[in-house]
C-alpha cells in the first residue's frame, strides 16, 4: 500500500495516525521513497494506544459546532450515504495524512439520529487501480449481486478508482463495518478520463439498478450518463443528457431521486443535481431523463458543493435527507474542511413549477435549550435593535419579512469573542457589509465525550508528523433555507457566525458512549500503509533523487 504523507522535516504542526491494530504482535516496515540524509520523520513514528496531540480533540480553537469534520486531515465530498443496519452511514473523501486535498481514501461515520456521529475509520484505501474517489451506496436487498449471506443483504459502496484508466469499481459489507472489495473490479471500464462520481439507485417498475455517472466528453462538453444492471456488476448504457454549455450545469458529483409534489404520492416528479446544487425536474422511464425544468439554482449558501442524498431511509419515514461538502478551510488546525448540517429536501408546487426547498432535519431541534420570540413589527433606519441585550455562543434564528420598498434587509452582528469570521450575514448567504479577522474561540471547553475507540476493543495508533500545506478553498458562509411555499424567506444561520439570538443551543454532555453531542464532531480515520511525500511537500524538503528511509517496529 502506498500514500502520499507530507512528512514533516523537524518540528511537525500537527500529528496523523494510523490504526495498526489489525497487524498486533507482528512486524511492520515502513518505508519512504525520498527522504533528506538527516530526516528524524521516520525515527519520529512511536507505537501507541492513545492518539498523539489528541489533548484537546473537539475543543480546537477553529473546530466547528454542528458540521462534521474529520479529527485529523482533509475531508471533502460525501460519499455512499445509506440507511443501513439501523444506522446513518456517512462515508467521506478524506486524506488522512494531509491538511490539503489529495490521497484519496473513503472515511466512514455512522449515526443513529443524524446528530450524534462515531467514526469507525477509513474503509476503502488507495490501491493498483488509483485513488478512491467519490461515489455512493445502496443496499440489495434482494442480493442481486451475490455478495450478500442468506438473511444478510449487502451494503455496496460504488466508488470511481481514479488511476489510469478511471473506472468505476464495487465493494461490499453484510455487517455495515468491515468492506471487502469486489474481486472483478472494474465493474465499468472508462469511458473518457473525465468519468467519475457514479451514483447508483434501485428502479423498480423495472426492477434493476440505475447508475448516473458525470462523463466529460470532447470539448469539456459535462454529461450525465445513464447505465443500468441486473446485478450491480454488469452494466449497460441507456441514455445521456447533456449539460448547458459554456456553464457549470451537470457538471460532477450527479445525484438522481425522485420525489412528490406538495406530498403527493400520486404526483411524483424526478430530481437531476450536480455538485454546484443546481437541478433539473422532469420524468424518467427507467432509462431516459426527460427534464421539464432545466438549469434551477438549488442552495444558495457559499462554499456548499458535492451534495448527495440518503439512499434506503425506511420507508415509514420516507424523507429524502442530504448532506454536502461545506467549505471551511481551518488553517493552523490539524483538520481542515467539513461537512454540511443534514437537510430534508422536498419538491413544491409554485406558478412557475415545482421546486426544491432544503429544510435542516427535525433530529436538530434536540440541540435547542431555550427560544425566543419576537412580536412583528415595522423596522426602519431609527428602529432600537429588538435583540439587544440578548446574548448566546451558539444560535439558529429564523426570521420572516416582507422588504417592501428595500432593497436589502442586512442582520448585523455583535463584535464577539466566538464569531469563527467577523462577516455580516444577509439574505441567501450573501455578505451584508464588511469582512473582518477571525478571533479566537471561547476558551471554556464544551462538554464532549472523546471517542478514543469503541468499547472493549484496544487500539493501537501509529503517530506521523504532518506539515500543514496551505492550500486556497471556500469560505464558510451562511446557509439558507428554501421556503415550502411561496412566501417570506426563512434564514438558517450558520453556528459559526454569531448573531444575535433567536433559538439558544446546547452544550450539556453527550449521554451517548463513543459519539459526542455536536453534528459538526466525528472522529478521525485511519489506515495503514506505506509513506510518500507529495510533490508539495518534496518541494519543501531539498532532497538527493534516490534517498529512502525505511523504520520496523513491533505492534505490541
């Protein structure tokens, strides 16, 4: 197994790991391809059942409230989210040995009410067909691929291999924990380079699985294409629908569900999306998309993208459920990213068609400790702030207006000491006014569970020094919420600006062993492997071609 780690040359700002307990009582060798003669990086890596620089887990000055982040290294999109067991599953693109994007491997979490989350460590690493790149997950229930045990249905995960060339591959799991990939991978051979992403549902009028997979062809020309299987193993092309070009529009990271209208199980319309939210609706016969409505913008909160959907929710529940990459870049901090709050989509009939609306899940509203009201009024220039004196660290307000003859309707902050950026929120996630620092985090830690490992199983963490490369992202930003019918905008504000407060959050104590209290906290991932320095990091570090370091130690 190989990785790309950026190795830190002396004093490391942060440490990764690794989960070695698998190789207990036995001998492993790591190695370097290049590495300066006087490197201490390797003679640096020490055997241990506690998570190095883990002191302060969760109360880092930058770490977020509400949105998943991973304990250590990048995370960007999400990936293969299922229902399964009676879990949330969450899989992730995550570098665990890296502040920046690269090294792809599929981080897990799973929650059991989409609030309180576990992370159960990195289940599909980089091997000969590339890196693991995005994709999705499904359960068979009927074992349609043969990977699953009588009275146990398999959880199979879709996922692109990024090499040369990019295919796409399948790996399975009855048990939800331990996934073993499929030994005739690819199950879909490349069609261009640009093939990647694939999405994969079950259809059942005609009873088979349909995968929507973003190809780019010729002249950067973004298409989703259409195949569908018998098995989750072999697969045919049906049809394809093109993108809008010179746009954006369909371009990576598909998803495809269908959904009523107004609730109306008898009108059902079929959502196209790609990874900017942007959507079509239309119909789908279980082998053409017919959009109806092409090109509607979807969330309008900044640094939201790659957003996928929850496959398998039962169907007494029967919500659609999405969750998507929030762009926060965390520097200085040994995690860097994070994932969106989860939201209820729903379509609605308006004059001009139906539409979506984003609705953060009602599993949130268990994080309110106290709410406040305020009667309508008309506000004007000379109006005395009807929030002053109210004062919290974390809050939701909501608000509903008309704007009349204004021409924007800006919410101004209080100067605070836990504002994660010094932004003035407005309407749709757009900055009201002026951007400023970003001051420290309250100092008083919150109270939160660390979930160093599961019960009764010891782990083992080999640690590595990792050098923090600063690589440009997406600002965290505001999210607003659509909606349900044609009316007064409603605003959800984002934990990490500090406004003013209508609904007071909580911090009591997570009950629950090995998850914390916070949607925005999940443990780490790991895994085990050979090390590589990037080419970024080699540039910081002048080497002769050809050095190596090699360091063998015992998991005891």
């Amino acid at each position: 197994m190989r990785n790309d780690v950026e190795l830190a040359p002396a004093e490391p700002d942060w440490w990764a790991f690794m989960d070695v307990s698998a190789w207990r009582g036995q001998t492993l060798t790591l190695e370097v391809d290049k590495l300066p003669e006087d490197s201490t990086a390797l003679s640096a890596i020490e055997n241990s059942d506690t998570i190095k620089g883990g002191e302060d887990l969760y109360r880092e000055p930058l770490r977020g409230q509400f949105h998943f982040s991973a304990r250590r290294g990048w995370n960007n999109d999400p990936n293969g989210l299922a229902f399964f067991n009676g879990e949330y599953h969450l899989f992730f693109q995550h570098n665990p040995y890296g502040w920046g994007w690269g090294n792809m491997h599929w981080g897990h979490a799973v929650s059991r009410d989409l609030v309180h989350w576990r992370e159960l460590g990195d289940v599909l690493l980089p091997d000969e067909l590339g890196p693991m790149f995005s994709g999705s997950a499904v359960v068979d229930w009927q074992n349609t691929s043969g990977l699953g045990q009588p009275g146990q249905p398999p959880l199979v995960l879709i996922y692109t291999a990024a090499g040369n060339p990019t295919v796409q591959c399948i790996a399975s799991s009855t048990d939800g924990r331990t996934f073993t990939k499929y030994p005739g991978n690819p199950v879909l051979g490349q069609i261009t380079g640009g093939n990647r992403d694939p999405k994969v549902i079950w259809h059942a009028p005609t009873r088979r699985w349909v995968m929507v997979l973003y190809v780019t062809l010729p002249q950067d020309k973004h298409t989703v294409h259409f195949f569908t299987s018998p098995n989750l193993r072999d697969w045919t092309l049906a049809s394809i629908t093109e993108g809008i070009p010179g746009s954006n529009y369909l371009y990576e990271c598909p998803d495809f569900f269908e959904l009523p209208v107004d609730g109306n199980a008898a009108h059902t319309k079929w959502v196209l999306s790609a990874a900017n939210s942007e959507y079509a609706i239309g119909t789908f016969d279980g082998t053409t998309f017919r959009p109806e409505h092409n090109r509607l913008p979807g969330h309008r909160g900044r640094g939201f993208y790659a957003a996928q959907t929850y496959s398998d929710i039962p169907p007494a529940d029967g919500r659609r459920i999405l969750i998507g990459w929030f762009q926060t870049e965390t520097r200085g901090m040994p995690f860097n990213q994070s994932m969106t709050i989860p939201l209820e989509l729903q379509l609605t009939a308006t004059g001009e068609g139906p539409r979506l609306t984003f609705t953060p899940v009602r599993e949130l509203d268990g994080l309110r400790t106290r709410s406040r009201v305020f009667a309508s009024q008309t506000l004007t220039p000379g109006t005395p702030n009807p929030l002053a004196g109210v004062q919290a660290e974390l809050v939701e307000l909501r608000a509903e207006f008309e704007p009349g003859e204004a021409r924007e309707i800006p919410l101004h902050r209080a100067r605070c000491d836990h504002c994660l950026r010094h932004s003035e929120p407005g309407v749709g996630g757009e900055p009201a006014s002026r951007p400023g620092s970003a001051p420290r985090r309250p100092s008083r830690p919150h109270d939160l569970l660390r979930p160093d490992r599961a019960p009764g199983v010891r782990q083992r963490w080999a640690h590595l020094r990792a050098h923090a490369v600063p690589r440009a992202c997406g600002r965290p930003g505001l999210g607003r919420r659509g909606p349900r019918r044609p009316g007064p905008a409603h605003l959800l504000a984002d934990p990490r600006v500090a406004l003013r407060l209508v609904q007071q959050l909580t911090h009591e104590p997570n009950p629950v062993e090995n998850a914390v209290r916070h949607t925005g906290c999940l443990t780490g991932s790991m895994c085990p492997g050979g090390l590589a320095l990037t080419d970024e990091q080699a540039r910081h570090n002048p080497e002769r071609p050809g050095d190596t370091g090699r360091q063998t130690f015992v998991c005891s």
